[in-house]
C-alpha cells in the first residue's frame, strides 16, 4: 500500500518507473550514469565537457561516467557465470572540432535505451 502522499495512479507510475530501472541495476550502472547514457542517446556527438555542462557536474565526473560507459572499469573477460560487459558508448573524433572526441551509442547502448523504452511503454 502506497503511503497517503502518493495516489494509486502515481505509485503504478513510480512503480514501472522503478522496474524500467531494473536492466540499469543488472548492468551496475548507477543513476548518475544512467543519466549520462540517456543525455549522450538524446544528443549524440558531445564531448565530455558537453556532458558535464548538460549534467551539471565537474569535467572530471563527467569523464569518470564516459569512462564507465566506455568499457574502462569493466572486466575485459567473464567472471562468476556472467557475460563480459559491452561499452554502451563510443568516442570519435568530434566533427567540428578534430581536437575534441564525440561520444555515440553503441549498437549495444542503442539496445539498451531502447529496451528501457519498451519497458516504459509496456508499463503504462
């Protein structure tokens, strides 16, 4: 039973917002990093630095997430039964500027937010 603040309709809301969630959590991704693979899927080519304005977090987090999303802290092999992980993200060069790197999805990340739309709009 939802607490009296929420309305029934809200808690089934929260709820399948939650559970939409759930392949973030089995991937390890953390809410902070999740939002950076949804602000790079909304606008595909930004630099860290356009991460970081878009977050509103330090360049240095902002690289930490791309990091993460990159691949660079994940095991390179499987370990304890589990598939090795894919990077959700990519970088390339940027295309107005040959100085900085772009970052895109992945066909792997593409997969990921679209199954999180799915099961958004199956949840409704």
């Amino acid at each position: 039973m939802p607490p009296s603040f929420i309305s029934p309709a809200e808690a089934k809301r929260l709820g399948s917002f939650r559970n939409a969630l759930g392949p973030a959590i089995a991937e390890g991704l953390s809410i902070e990093i999740l939002t950076a693979l949804l602000t790079i899927a909304l606008e595909p080519g930004l630099s860290v630095n356009e991460l970081a304005d878009r977050l509103r977090a330090p360049q240095q987090t902002a690289s930490r997430y791309a990091a993460v999303l990159l691949g660079r802290y994940q095991e390179p092999t499987a370990t304890a039964g589990q598939p090795p992980k894919i990077p959700l993200v990519v970088q390339e060069i940027h295309a107005d500027d040959p100085r900085k790197r772009a970052m895109f999805l992945t066909d792997r990340g593409k997969e990921f937010v679209e199954g999180l739309l799915s099961h958004l709009a199956h949840q409704k």
